[in-house]
C-alpha cells in the first residue's frame, strides 16, 4: 500500500465533513425551530450569529440608545448606573442641551 490509491484532496474527508454539516444543521433546527417560531410570534427578531447560538431581541429596543453615563454597560465603577436603572439603554433619542453655565 503506497496510497496511490487514496482519493485525492482528501475526499473522503469532505464528504464526512459535509455529512457532519449537515447533521449539525439537523440538530440545530431541532433544537431551535420551537423557540424561534415563538419568538417570532411573540414579535421577536431572531439572529442567528452561530450554528447553536440564538439571540432574540425585541424591535422595540432599537428605539432606545445606549445610556452616555455608563456607556451602554450598565454599570459604572460606582455600581449599576443610575440613569438607566442598569439596563444600559435610555427610552428615546436623547437630546443634548446646552447650558448657560
Ligand atoms: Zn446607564
């Protein structure tokens, strides 16, 4: 056996790879397609970042804009911030004031 007989470019290899894809992709709808038709209904927008990964996120978030105190985090050195009670996120576009002072 010199393996002049093997496939060449590792087919073998690829047919298994893509055999593993698509029982990957099986579980994963399996494990996700309940979960995201509720979201859905519930008025969710699902991504899908990464086979097994779901992040479900209400379109009503996307009207807030991340709080300047605390950048967004939610926390600041002094603990959780006070403007957004933590969450990171303030209602509406704030609008920047200028003072006289
Ligand atoms: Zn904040």
């Amino acid at each position: 056996m010199d393996g002049s007989n093997m496939p060449v470019n590792g087919g073998w290899r690829n047919v298994v790879r893509r055999w593993l894809d698509a029982a990957l992709e099986a579980l994963d709808a399996l494990a996700f397609d309940g979960p995201d038709a509720r979201a859905v209904a519930l008025g969710l927008r699902v991504h899908r970042p990464a086979r097994f990964v779901r992040v479900y996120r209400s379109p009503a978030f996307d009207t807030r804009t991340p709080c300047v105190p605390c950048d967004g985090e939610g926390v600041t050195a002094r603990g959780p911030c006070r403007d957004c009670l933590g969450l990171g996120r303030v209602g509406g576009r704030r609008s920047v004031t200028s003072g006289t002072g």
